[in-house]
C-alpha cells in the first residue's frame, strides 16, 4: 500500500492537539537515535514515566525562561 505522506499530514492537522502531540511524539520515538547516544534501561523508564505523567496531565511544566528568572531572583 503506497501512502501519500502530504494527504497523511493534511489529515492529521484536522486532529485535536492532543492527538496531534501524540502523533507527533511516536513518529520521533520511530526514528532511530541510538547511535548518537547511549541511554541506559533506567533512564529509557524514567523517561517514558515522565513523559506518561505529561499526557495524562499529571505535572505542571514551566518553561526554561521561567525557571531561570526564578533562580536569579532567588539567588541574587
């Protein structure tokens, strides 16, 4: 079966955000990043564990620009 990767995008685009993200996410997972980098068992599960912890919403994530004004102020 031949798939047109242009008709696949345009429908996809119709999807909620949510279902987009997630698209999005195992599309990236598909492609193969291992040579550029190790990453041990431990670390592949605390990483899908975070990123499960995301989708359902279970965490508040704040951007880095926040994050750093934050430390300064309290460093300063």
């Amino acid at each position: 079966m031949k798939v047109n990767a242009k008709k696949v995008l345009e429908e996809a685009m119709q999807l909620e955000p949510g279902s987009r993200a997630m698209i999005a996410e195992t599309l990236l997972e598909s492609l193969d990043f291992e040579e550029d980098f190790k990453v041990s068992q431990t670390w592949r599960e605390e990483i899908q564990r975070r990123c499960e912890q995301i989708d359902r919403g279970e965490v508040e994530l704040t951007d880095s620009d926040t994050v750093m004004a934050e430390l300064r102020k309290k460093h300063a």
